[in-house]
C-alpha cells in the first residue's frame, strides 16, 4: 500500500505542474551570429533577448441555441416560427489546402436543405479582406459566418445551432 499512495503523490504532482509550465511558459525573441531572428523558451547567456507577448487567440467552444451571438456580440434570440433551410444564408472562407475547411464543407452539405457559399480567400483578395474584418484580424480557417454568426474553425454544433438559430430568425 505504501508503494500506491507514493505513486499516486507522484502522479498527482505531474497531473498538477503540468497546466502550470504550461500557463507560465515565456517566449524569448533575439539574433543569433548569423543575424537571423530566433525563437525561444530559454535564451542564450549573454545575448540581448526580449520577451515577446503573445496574443490570446480565442477558441470557440460548442454553444447552446441561447448562447448564440451575432458578430456585434449582441445575444440573438431565439423565436418560434421557422423558416426553411434554404432561406439561411452561409458563407464559408476556405483555402485548397486546409483538412478542417474540407470537413466544415462536407458537415454542411450533409444539413438538410442548407445551401452556402464557398470563398477560396487565397484566390481573392478581396475575399480575404472580407474574412479578416469578419473575423477581427484572424487569419485561420475555416471561417463560417451564418447570418452574422461567425464560427471559426470547424466546430459541428457550433454550426447546427447557428443554422438552426438563422431559421427562428
């Protein structure tokens, strides 16, 4: 019993310090010889390293049908007479290369009656322009904007509420 209980303290303690180097880990930016700039999490001794800030970056998370909100942040409710999936109107932004875009496209061709619009923002410019003052700046992809409802990434329920939230519209 002895021999558990320690190993349970051990694997308490590493389930615990884990998320907290995790939280705590700091980014060093400084020129090497060669003069190329350089990432890290340590840097070399003597060397005129600055720490550099990250932004947050914003991970949307499955929301319930009263969670929903338009792109102003505003809470959008819910009402009680439907209109036809048809009538929704979706846009994707994607590039040819992202498995997650693919995904999202096939996940909405698979809602019944829904019909979208894709954008491939590498080819357009202007469309990319459009997703980045969609999405406050953020250049990741899929980009899915459901009548003012914007989805980043492929998030499933995300996407279901928000279509079924545009029909109580």
């Amino acid at each position: 019993m002895g021999r558990t209980a320690g190993l349970s303290v051990i694997s308490l303690f590493f389930i615990v310090m884990i998320p907290m180097t995790i939280v705590s880990a700091e980014i060093y930016q400084w020129k090497d010889s060669n003069g190329k700039i350089v990432y890290g999490d340590a840097p070399p001794s003597g060397s005129d390293a600055k720490e550099k800030k990250l932004p947050q970056q914003r991970i949307d998370r499955p929301v319930q049908d009263t969670e929903i909100r338009s792109a102003e942040g505003r809470s959008v409710e819910s009402r009680t007479e439907s209109r036809p999936p048809r009538d929704v109107s979706i846009i994707i932004y994607v590039t040819s290369w992202c498995p997650y875009c693919k995904k999202a496209r096939d996940f909405i061709g698979t809602l019944p009656g829904v019909r979208f619009v894709e954008y491939d923002i590498e080819s357009s410019k202007a469309r990319n322009a459009e997703m980045l003052a969609k999405s406050g700046g953020s250049k990741a992809v899929p980009l899915i904007d459901v009548e003012g409802t914007i989805i980043r990434g492929y998030n499933p329920s995300a996407i279901s509420a928000a279509v079924s939230l545009a029909q109580k519209k």
